[in-house]
C-alpha cells in the first residue's frame, strides 16, 4: 500500500461518521406479544374514569384488569377482567415494512374518586406488569401538573431528560401536558417509539395531555395515524366534526378546566376554526370550575416576529379575555416566554392571561423581539410545574438540569 493509498483510505474512514448522519430509516420494529407504548389519557370526569391505550402485534385481543390497589399483594384475588377495544391497523409508515399493530383501549368507568387503582393489560396470556393510577377527587381539592412543550427532535437522546427531570421533581403531578410536535415527522413510528421511551413507565401511571402540533400533521389536515389510535383523549371535541375528535377535548379536575386545541386546524382549516370557536365559547361561559387553562400549539403571541399567528390570536383572543382564561400553554417557537397580555394587547395595562411558551427538547430558535414576555430566554429547555389551590395558581419553570428559572402566581 503506496502512502498515498493509506491517506485515502484514512480519508474515507474519517468521512464514515459524517456519511452517517444521512442514515436510512431503520427498519420498522412491529410490535410482539408483549404490550407496549401503554399510555394512560384523563377522562372528561376524571374522578369516575381513566383511560389506557396500549398496542401488541396484529390479532391479539386486548384486556385489563382492574382492582382498587392495596397496601399487600392481594389486591390481584379482587381483579375484574375488562375487554378493550382493539383495531388491528395497517398504517403506512415511513419505515419498511408496513406496520401491522393491534392497537387497544378502554376508558376504565365507575371508578370512587381520590383513589388508587391497580390495573394491567394483556391479551389473556401476556400481560403487562401492575401499574397504579389514583383518579381525582370529586370536588376542588389543590393538586400539581407538569407542562411539556415541543419534544419533537432526539426525543429519547435528549429531549427525554426534561421530560424526566420533571417527573423526578414533581413525581407526584397528577397529570402531564403536552403541547404538541411531540415527534417530527408525522409518518415515523420509530419517533413515535421514542416518545414511548422518554416517558417509559411513568405514562402508564401519570396519565398524558397530548395537543397536536403542526408535526403531528402531514401536508393538509391529515393526522398522524398512530394519534387517534394510540391516545383516548376525552372525546368531547365540536360536534359532528371527526377530524377534531381527539385533538380538542376538555376534563375537568379538581377545580381546574383545561381545553386543548387543535392549533394547526384552527389555523389552516376555516371550517374546523369555526367549529373550534362555536364549540369553545361555551366550555368557557358556563364553566364551574376555579381555573381555567387553555393549551394550544401555536402560540398567540410568538417569540419572533415572522412568526406571527395573527388568525389563532384574532380566532381567541377575545374569548380568552371575555372569559378570563387564566393561563395559555403554548410551544412551536423553540425558545421560551412567559408574559401577562390584557385586553388591550402586550405593554398596555389590564389584566390579562398568562401566556406561556417553552420547548422541552433540543431544537432551538434563536429569538427576535419578545416585547410582550416578562421573562423570556432562547436555547433553555424548560418543564413547567403548576401548583393548583383554591387561592393561587403558582407556576414554574424549571430548566432541564432542574434549575429553578421563572416563578409567577396567580391569584383569585
Ligand atoms: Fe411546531
């Protein structure tokens, strides 16, 4: 071998990992006997109901097994066996082959309130391990949630950390919010098998508020496949519209309402925006409950000016105002913000909500102008613990290395 010959050959070694970030899909991981991506979703009366999604190969049944938990083992002896709903679906996705999956569910009804019930799911032979949930009491009581925006890219390489760092520090949240774009290309179940392995565990026993992003749409109004089948989110949405089923939806928990909304519909689809309208107007006239928080993709007021979504704010701003929304979860801008807007638009006084907009994973905007932001930062992955009382709302943020970096409270 002439030096010249080595050189290259160095050369073309050096280039490998390089050539390696265009790497092909990996091939499609079909599900076994073994269920998995078991994910719990809050009912609409979350002190009577839970619901559990989770997926195994193609032709299987599904079931659970449901018993108030108990301090010993004997809980089992009190198990009720329940059949899920299953579909066996074959979804085109990006990777190869054709995903073949029996995806399951069951809102789990006739739950007591404020209390722990142990459940598993299988098919009759293989099951799951035990996994616990407590339901939320019937009537106001204090309680925590997480908030999560953007996971979307490196999900399990490094957007997991904030996502777990949360949990760690505020284990005992009774729910996690999403803001959407939680995977980056619609039509990748590995992403979607990542999103599963950031929360691992702990989304069979903390149940997930997912809204949609813009990512979790392919071109037109076309959701995600997997979105409907693998999440059983209140289905509670405007009327007679079956594309925003699942995708905007409301639960009421201990005191708090909280609203999703199909951001990437609202904005792009006028038929679906006047549903959204029609159908929020009165979640938020005749609403009981203490608080009241509103999550959605796209954020009313953006962290960079080009990115201005004039039609979401113009379709909500006056409601959010007419009814006193007390805080908006937003994501989509990679960066973070957190200010109070009233009536009158950013600087100008009156009260107002509190927007919020933060990014859990890597990807990161640099930012422009964020007049309206009261404390704003770019490159700074945050989750979000909001405490809930009867009195005050309090709200903090905190950086995916667990540094306490915003703090507001909000008072009735
Ligand atoms: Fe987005």
């Amino acid at each position: 071998m002439t030096l010249r010959s080595m050189l290259l050959l160095g050369a073309l070694l050096f280039a490998a990992p390089l050539a390696a970030q265009e790497a092909p899909e990996p091939p499609l991981a079909q599900p076994t006997v073994a269920p998995e991506r078991i994910v719990l979703n809050l009912a609409a009366d979350p002190a009577h109901a839970m619901a559990v999604t989770w997926r195994s190969a193609a032709g299987l049944p599904g079931l659970v097994e449901l018993a108030e938990a108990g301090d010993g083992p004997d809980f089992v002896e009190t198990a009720t066996r329940l059949p899920a709903q299953t579909d066996d679906a074959t979804i085109a996705v990006r990777e190869t082959p054709t995903l073949h999956a029996a995806y399951h569910s069951l809102t789990m009804t006739g739950l007591k309130p404020d209390t722990v019930y142990a459940y598993r799911v299988g098919d009759g032979t293989h099951w799951s391990e035990w996994l616990q949930f407590r339901t939320a009491a019937a009537t106001a009581r204090p309680f925590r949630f997480l908030y999560i925006g953007d996971m979307q890219n490196q999900i399990l390489s490094e957007a997991s950390r904030t996502l777990r760092m949360g949990l760690r520090m505020a284990g005992d949240a009774a729910f996690v919010v999403q803001g959407g774009d939680l995977i980056n290309r619609h039509d990748s179940d590995a992403e979607w098998g990542e999103w599963f392995a950031a929360g691992g565990y702990a989304y069979g026993q903390t149940p997930q508020m997912p809204t949609p992003g813009n990512h979790e749409y392919g071109r037109g109004p076309v959701l995600n496949p997997q979105w409907q089948r693998q999440f059983t989110l209140p289905a509670n949405g405007p009327a007679g519209l079956d594309r925003l089923r699942d995708t905007c939806w409301s639960t009421d928990y201990q005191g708090m309402r909280l609203i999703s909304i199909d951001a990437p519909q609202l904005h792009g689809v006028p038929e679906s925006r006047a549903a959204i309208v029609e159908w929020l107007e009165p979640l938020l006239a005749h609403n009981p409950n203490r608080w009241t928080v509103l999550v959605l993709h796209f954020p009313l007021f953006s962290l960079e000016p080009q990115r201005d979504n004039e039609r979401v704010r113009d379709a909500l701003k006056p409601l959010i105002d007419k009814y006193k929304v007390d805080l908006v979860l937003q994501g989509h801008d990679h960066g973070y913000g957190r200010g109070t807007i009233g009536p009158d638009g950013p600087g100008k006084p009156g009260k107002g909500a509190t927007y919020v907009v933060a990014v859990a994973g890597p990807k990161m905007y640099d930012g422009g102008v964020r007049n309206w932001a009261e404390k704003s930062a770019t490159n700074t992955q945050t989750f979000q613990v909001i405490d809930v009382s009867e009195r005050e709302l309090v709200y903090r943020a905190y950086t995916a290395a667990g540094r306490l970096f915003d703090e507001t409270t909000l008072r009735k």
